[in-house]
C-alpha cells in the first residue's frame, strides 16, 4: 500500500461542469452506503439524489473533487443544513473510493476541507454506521487534537452521533 505522504492529494472546488463527475460517484457512494441506510434502486437502476443540483444554485453549498496523483478518487459535499442550531458548516457526504481508503487520504481530504471553511462544524454519522464514527472520530480528535464534543441525534431526522468542533482561529479562507 502506498502512504499519503507519498501520494499527490488534490481537492478542488467542483464547476457545474464536473456535476455530472459527482452524480456517478454518488451512485458508487450511496451503494457503499446502503448497508447502513437500507435503500433501494428507483425503477431506472439508479439511487439518485435529489439535492445534488442545490450545490450550484444555493449560497453555503460547496462540491469539492478529490483526486489522488491526478486520478479522480472521491468528492465531498459541504453545506449549512446543520443538525444543531449551533453549527455553521456540516459535511453533507464524504466518499473516497475504497481504493484509497486506509491510506491517508480521507484524513488529508477531511482536514484540506476544514481548513478552507472556517466557523463552527458538525459531523453526523447514522448509528449504523460503524466505520464512519471510527473514521471522523480519530480524523476529527487529531483535527482538534482533542477538542471537539460528541452529541447523540435520536428524532424524527435521524438517529446517530453529531461530532462537533470550532475551527474559526485555525483555518485559512476557502481556495
């Protein structure tokens, strides 16, 4: 396996352009995904998401593509549909591709996004899902080395963890 360190990791802000690039890898993403959150194909073999037009067309939404050594390998959606009244910013959907998984790279990814919006974040991972709270949970505590908060959701929005942290000093401007 190669390390991260090794590997040239790219996050771009994604143009309209690149949103049919994004709508495939959803499907790559939501397939993964529907071991824990049960869905179904729609009539036409797709999952489909419903909200990905949003991002070009609603103020606080940012799409951003991740390659590795120039080889498309995931995407990040950022938006500021947030759990908590208190939160700014929450990662919407976050894929790389299981080749670079284990890697480095979502923990490179994770912390390039961070660090281009600054304020107040959340991180909602569905109770289910046991790898996404292992994976934000050492991502976020080394982000934060440690200082972040843990809030359990159990409502009519959905049943999980909110991980949460402040990054306003630290961070740069969005790039």
């Amino acid at each position: 396996k190669q390390e991260a360190v090794q590997m040239k990791i790219e996050v771009t802000q994604a143009t309209v352009g690149d949103k049919s690039l994004i709508q495939r890898m959803m499907e790559l993403y939501q397939y993964d995904f529907s071991e824990f959150e049960k869905n179904d194909l729609d009539s036409h073999g797709s999952f489909g998401y419903p909200w990905l037009d949003h991002y070009w067309c609603e103020n606080g939404r940012y799409p951003f593509i991740v390659y590795v050594d120039r080889k498309i390998s995931g995407f990040v959606l950022v938006n500021q549909k947030t759990y908590l009244p208190s939160s700014e910013w929450a990662i919407s959907e976050f894929f790389i591709m299981r080749r670079y998984r284990r890697q480095g790279v979502g923990k490179a990814v994770a912390f390039s996004i961070f660090d281009r919006l600054r304020g107040k974040w959340e991180v909602h991972e569905i109770e289910d899902n046991v790898p996404s709270q292992l994976f934000w949970r050492k991502v976020i505590s080394d982000y934060t080395h440690g200082q972040y908060s843990e809030t359990n959701l159990s409502d009519e929005r959905s049943r999980g963890h909110i991980k949460c942290f402040e990054n306003r000093e630290k961070s740069l401007t969005l790039k």
